[in-house]
C-alpha cells in the first residue's frame, strides 16, 4: 500500500514514534509534546487503542491524560476487530482530528485488524493532509509491517 497523495497547498503530518517510554504517570513530557503539537487546548485528539492488551483500560487511560492536559475533544475509537474497521462512524472523528494517537501494544494485531481498512485508509489520509502529529506508540515487538501500514513515507 503506498502512501495516501498529499492535498494540494497542505504538507504530511508528522510521525512521532515513541517506543513504548512515554512516561504516563511522570511529567508525561512525550505525551504532552504529542498534545502541544496536535494543537493545545484546541487538540481534537482520537485515541485507538486496538494494538493493547487492555484495550479499554488503555484507551480510558489516554483520554484521561489528554483531557487533564486541556485538550479541546479526545475519543475514544473502540476497534477491536476487522468489522470495527469499517465501521463509518469510526471514520467521521478522523476527519476533524488534529492528532491521532495510536496506543502500543502488540503492533500485529494493527496490520491484522487495521491493514487494507477504509480505518487504515482515513489515517494515512489524514497524515497526508497535514495532521500533526500522528503517532505510534511503539513497543519493543514491533515489526516492519506494522510500520508500513502508517508510515509516511
């Protein structure tokens, strides 16, 4: 899958990888320069929690701290499964999103659930309208896949 054009006048977001050390209960530098970067407290930020273990309990706890940092919106989308990704209504909060934050976990279960989806498709497209930052929180088990299927470039 090659990347998604870029609009007319409008320059590909940014990619932040993280790693997996994003400090959530400490100052929470990373996931606050994620949030300052996405727009402050005009952040409209969505959080997909597909790749974690706990999905809810990951996703609950992101929208948490980007609230308690001021961010204007965060939701929450609940993909859990190939049909979650092509549900329409999951695509419509990408569209108004400043910053899409992809929480960690087991990264194949992204190109499993997400790779080829409308789902995948809206994320690349709105990376490469501008979207700053789109983030993938990575942990140590990621794979090359994983990565193509929302890189950049």
């Amino acid at each position: 899958m090659s990347p998604a054009p870029i609009p007319a006048g409008s320059q590909r977001g940014l990619l932040m990888a993280i790693g997996g050390a994003e400090d959530r209960a400490g100052a929470r530098r990373i996931l606050r320069h994620f949030y300052t970067l996405a727009g402050g407290d005009d952040a409209r930020l969505v959080v997909i929690p597909t790749a974690s273990e706990d999905r809810q309990g990951a996703g609950q706890m992101h929208l948490d701290i980007f609230q308690s940092f001021g961010a204007a919106t965060v939701e929450i989308l609940p993909v859990f499964n190939r049909q979650d990704a092509i549900e329409p209504a999951h695509l419509a909060p990408l569209q108004a999103a400043t910053g899409i934050f992809l929480v960690g976990g087991n990264q194949l279960r992204f190109s499993a659930l997400l790779g080829g989806t409308p789902l995948a498709q809206a994320i690349r497209r709105a990376n490469a309208a501008g979207v700053r930052p789109h983030c993938l929180n990575c942990s140590r088990s990621s794979t090359p896949r994983a990565w193509r299927i929302f890189s950049a470039g």
